[in-house]
C-alpha cells in the first residue's frame, strides 16, 4: 500500500499474465499515481502454488473475485475506507477488473485498462456502471481489436487511446509515461470523494 498525504482516491492494481506486484512497469505505473495523489494498492491475485497451473492465470472470475476481496480490505481499513476506488489492469487484469467492476454493488469509480484483454470479461462488459479507458499499444495489432470490440459493448462513460509505436508491454521509449498520463487524466475525473459520489 503507497500512501500519499490527503489521497483523492485509491488505485488498486490487477496484473495479468507472468505479472505481479513487482512488475518494473506497474510499480512505474504506481509511483507516478502516487506522486499525482492517488493511493496505491499493487497485490499477488495468485499465489506462486495456483501461478504454477497456468489455467489460473486465464480464470477471470478468480482473479476478479481476489480483486473484490481486496476492495473490501481497503473499505475496512480506517485510512482508506474514505477513499473512491479505481482499478489498473493488465493484460488478463484488464479483463478480471472489468469482472470485478460488473459486479452488483462494486465500490468501483473508474477502470483502467493497459495492453488489456477486455474481451475476455464477456457478457460482464455491458454490466460495468464504472467509467472505463482502454489504452492499447498501436503495433499491439491483434489487442486492438479485441479493445475496440469490448468498447462497442461497454455502456458507461468509455474511452479508447492507442498509443503510438508501442507494443504490448509499452517497453518503447517514452509509451509508458503515455500510459501514465492517460491513466492520471482519468482517475483524477473519476476518483471524487465518496461523499461526493
């Protein structure tokens, strides 16, 4: 859990595939949210046991349902509890927190989706109340489309961005710190007080 002084929202992250909370690019993703006054929260959906079977890397409603859980951690905590909830997700993450922002009830504001696989949420997309940005790396051929299909069936406020030169990882210089502006533009929209929502 990263902290900053009076946080305007919680950013909590859902790492796909090969991934966890210390991943170089989503700890980089972090610091910058951090530093713009968003609460972070990086966090195993998996242990390393189920990580070894890969079938769970791809069970959406698991890690989806972990993503809930973690929620519902940050909501009992006396330094959190006041603060809107925003989800970052990877690759299978995307797809898991789409899941997860479907569900009845979700204490979700926004939704967050890098080089993602919204598509694998299903019929979930057309249940999200949570406003969502998909970011997809434009050399990212086969994921664009998979991310402008799931746009098409989303029915909340949404947004596509294609970021320029950038593969699936956004490993090319400068593609990252995109994804990083889009994703502070957004939580900053979205992330109001809970006594604002």
């Amino acid at each position: 859990m990263g902290l900053p002084e009076n946080p305007k929202g919680l950013v909590i992250f859902a790492h796909g595939s090969g991934s966890g909370r210390l991943s170089p690019r989503n700890n980089y993703v972090a610091a910058a949210l951090r530093k713009a006054g968003l609460a972070t929260l990086l966090l195993d959906l998996l242990t390393p046991a189920e990580e070894r079977d890969r079938r769970n890397v791809f069970d959406i409603p698991l890690l989806a349902g972990r993503l809930l859980l973690a929620t519902d951690w940050a909501a009992a905590r006396a330094d959190t509890c006041r603060l809107s909830v925003g989800y970052f997700g990877a690759s299978t993450g995307g797809g898991a927190a789409l899941v997860a922002a479907a569900e009845p009830g979700a204490r979700v504001a926004a939704v967050v989706s890098r080089g993602g696989r919204p598509d694998l949420a299903g019929p979930a997309l057309a249940h999200v109340r949570a406003p969502v940005l998909l970011i997809v790396g434009g050399l990212d051929g086969p994921v664009i489309g998979m991310n402008r299909d799931a746009l098409a069936q989303l029915r909340t406020e949404k947004e596509l961005v294609i970021v320029p030169g950038a593969g699936h990882l956004f490993e090319e210089p400068g593609t990252l710190d995109q994804v990083v502006d889009h994703a502070i533009r957004w939580f900053l929209a979205h992330l109001l007080p809970l006594s604002e929502n």
